[in-house]
C-alpha cells in the first residue's frame, strides 16, 4: 500500500507540474498581446483626442465642363498629421488629391486640390483624417 500511494502522489504531481507548464506557455503569452492591444488602443485613443481639424475655405475654379477645387484645411489640434493619409468626399465621393504640404503641423494650415469635379450644384466637402476626425464643409454654387 505504502508504494501505491507514493506512486499516486508521483503521478498526480507530475500530471499538476505539465498541465501547469502547458497553461502557462499558452496563457502568458496571450495575456502579453492583450496588453500590447491595450496600450496601442490606448495610444490611437490619445491620438483621436488631441486630433482636430477645420476646412476653413474652399475655392472652385472652372475646368473646362469640370471644376477644380482648392480645400484649406487647418490643424487645431496638438497632433502632426501625414497629409497622405487624409481621405477627401465631395458629395460622399472619394477623390484623388494633391496637398501642398506632406505634414500638418499644429496651428498650420495645408491646401488640398481635387481636379475635374463634374456638376454645378451644391457640394458637402469632408476632410477625414487618418485616426476618423473629420470636419464637414458646405459649398454652395
């Protein structure tokens, strides 16, 4: 009885010690990428609160049948913005721009142009930037 008992105990603890390493082998590192998700959730958060942005004037000049718009945008926030990654809708359309800077810096302002924008009525212009701030602008004709 006395060698059965022992050998029990044995095999239950070694059975204890692998479920143990087999645990902890998957679950650490889980639990690293939860935090490294937190922390870069954490940081894009900070990023959308000190981000903001004003389309202060729109200029449009004729093309031909089409329209060529000039969209000045400035800066208000505290965060440098990559001109590149900025999405432009007229009208809930997307179009291809030009800018005249690469970086938005703070207090600063950038010129946005979009070429061959077809009709003559009233146009929504949305400036987007690459974290989801936006700012509306209403163009009437």
């Amino acid at each position: 009885m006395g060698f059965s008992l022992i050998g029990a105990a044995a095999l239950l603890g070694l059975s204890l010690f692998m479920a143990v390493e087999i645990i902890t082998s998957d679950l650490l590192p889980t639990i690293e990428d939860i935090n490294d998700s937190y922390d870069d959730m954490n940081e894009r958060f900070q990023e959308q609160f000190h981000t903001n942005i004003n389309i202060t004037m729109v200029y449009r000049t004729a093309n031909g049948s089409t329209y060529d718009y000039n969209i000045s945008v400035k800066n208000i926030g505290s965060v440098t913005l990559d001109s590149k990654n900025f999405l432009i809708l007229t009208n809930g359309y997307t179009f291809n721009f030009t800018c005249s800077q690469s970086y938005i810096y703070p207090q600063n302002t950038v010129y946005f142009h979009i070429y061959n924008v077809t009709g003559v009525e009233s146009k929504r212009i949305k400036a987007v930037t690459n974290n989801g701030i936006a700012d509306y602008y209403v163009y009437t004709v």
